[in-house]
C-alpha cells in the first residue's frame, strides 16, 4: 500500500514563510522545550539552513555567524510566534528571561537520553542544575568526542548541526533523535519534574 506523506515545503528564505506545507506542528514540542530545541526540529523537518533560520531571530539585522544571545531582549518573539504558529507564551517560555542570565550557563548544557528524543529544555540551561530531572544524568557542557564546548548563542554553528557538534559532527547523544511526528510524549512525572522546576525560576518573570 502507497503510504502519504506531507508535502515537501518550498520556502522563501527572506521571510521564512512556506509557499505551501505545514511549517511546523505543536505536537512535536515538549513541555518547556528550548529555543534551540524548536530551531532544530524546524531546520531537521523542513531541511532548513541555519543561515536562514538565524537571520529571522533578531529584532535587527545581524550577522548569522556571530549570531545572538537567546535571551528575550534580543529574539524577535512575535515574529517566531506568526512563523512558527505557536503561542506567544510557548514561544516566550522557551527563552531565557534577561533577569536569569546572570545564573544561567554561557555554554549549550544537553542531556544525552533527552537529545536522543530531541529534547532539549530551557531548564537545562540554569547553571545551578546539574542534573536532567527526567532522567537523572549529570547534565554535559562539552562534546564527548572532541570536548569541544558551544556557546549558547543562536548562530549558524549552532543550528547547522542539530544534535550534532559543530566542531566535530558527531552526536550529542548516543544515537540520532527519533522524528517528531514519532516520538512518545514523556510520562506524566516527567512533565511534572520540568514544570516544577520552570516554575521555581521562571515563576516572576
């Protein structure tokens, strides 16, 4: 039997608006999940160049290799909201408060299991956390493979290679991510864990 798929997407760069197709499905999402982790999912499901995913983030014009900080005075949320189709709050929840900088890591900090499901959240980036509160492994902040470390900034190194190493290419985790359109949802204690803790910081702002 012929199986469907989705129609494959012609995008025009400068406005990262499709011509036809779905842009992006909310179901992929995890609670809390990362600015970065969204970039990635939109660049792996529509084969998207980071070059053209970054220069859509800034309220100003940019240089995509030097990129910016994901903090919310410098991402353009309402734009990422009508472009991806995803509430404001959800878009807003998925980036670092200009308040939290102060205690929040300079560079990417993964969790190999939830990298695996291609999960990455915001929480992960709190300094003080050390370890994924859904699966209870110390919390990484340099390539296994060639130690090199990734600031947290949005740039073209950054999402060129998602779940990957930029320096390197080798994967974060221990194997590829699943899709998102096949990817579980995390059990219910899971969701709890991560909200919980979201709000002890993000509860003021």
């Amino acid at each position: 039997m012929e199986t469907k798929s989705l129609p494959i997407m012609l995008f025009d760069e400068r406005t990262l608006t499709p011509s036809f197709g779905y842009v992006f499905d909310p179901k992929w999402l995890d609670p809390f999940e990362s600015i970065v982790s969204i970039l990635w999912k939109l660049a792996r499901m529509n084969r998207l160049s980071g070059q053209a995913i970054t220069t859509q983030l800034a309220k100003s014009d940019i240089d995509p290799y030097e990129g910016l900080a994901a903090r919310r005075s410098e991402v353009d949320l309402c734009r990422l909201h009508l472009t991806l189709g995803l509430p404001l709050k959800l878009v807003r929840d998925s980036v670092l408060p200009d308040a939290l900088q102060a205690v929040s890591g300079p560079h990417f900090r993964y969790c190999r299991k939830c990298l695996c499901r291609g999960y990455h959240s915001v929480v992960h980036q709190i300094g003080a956390n050390k370890c994924c509160l859904v699966h209870g492994d110390m919390l990484e902040i340099a390539c296994l493979t060639c130690g090199a470390k990734a600031p947290y900034r949005l740039n073209v190194a950054l999402l060129d290679a998602p779940y990957r190493c930029g320096n390197c290419g080798h994967l974060y985790g221990a194997s590829p991510p699943v899709s998102p359109r096949n990817k579980r949802p995390f059990n219910k204690k899971a969701r709890i864990a991560i909200t919980r803790l979201r709000w002890s910081y993000f509860a003021y702002f």
